[in-house]
C-alpha cells in the first residue's frame, strides 16, 4: 500500500471586501475644475495635480480634444479663466 500525499490548498479569496476603488485621474481632476461655474485658472490646475504650465495647457490642447471637449477661456479680474464650453462658438 502507498500513502497518498496531500497538499495544502490555498485559502479561498475572501469576497466581503468589496474591491477598491479606482482613484481619480489627474486629468479628471482637471474637467472636474473645468466644469465648475466659473472654470479654473492655470494656476488652480497646476496646484490640484502637480504638474507645470506647460503640461496643464499640453492636457487641454491635446487629450481634451481628442475627448471631442471644447476648453474655451476668457479674462477676468484674476486672470485667464479656462472652462468647457458648452458649443462651438462661430
């Protein structure tokens, strides 16, 4: 007779614990910001994700509209203020 060897079976994954949740892109911080009532200035954008000017207008003049959003921007008292515009303005 021989002995049959067992072997150890890993635990079953516990599926209480829902997953965790994806955590914001810095780019959706971005339209997040752009979408408030009076939009965002540069320097909103910069501080909410870290990045330099640079690449916040490199965002906006590229990846936004690819998205098929329009940013359009005006001066106001604190400076140049960035939004998503609702229509293509002629």
């Amino acid at each position: 007779m021989t002995k049959k060897s067992r072997k150890a079976t890993a635990p079953a994954a516990d599926t209480s614990v829902p997953p965790a949740a994806k955590t914001p892109s810095k780019s959706g911080a971005i339209i997040a910001l752009l979408k408030r009532e009076g939009g965002a200035t540069l320097d909103d954008m910069m501080t909410a994700t870290g990045w330099q000017k640079h690449s916040v207008r490199g965002l906006m003049a590229g990846a936004l509209k690819r998205k098929g959003l329009v940013v359009a921007s005006e001066k106001t008292d604190q400076g140049r203020s960035y939004r998503i515009a609702d229509e293509v303005s002629q």
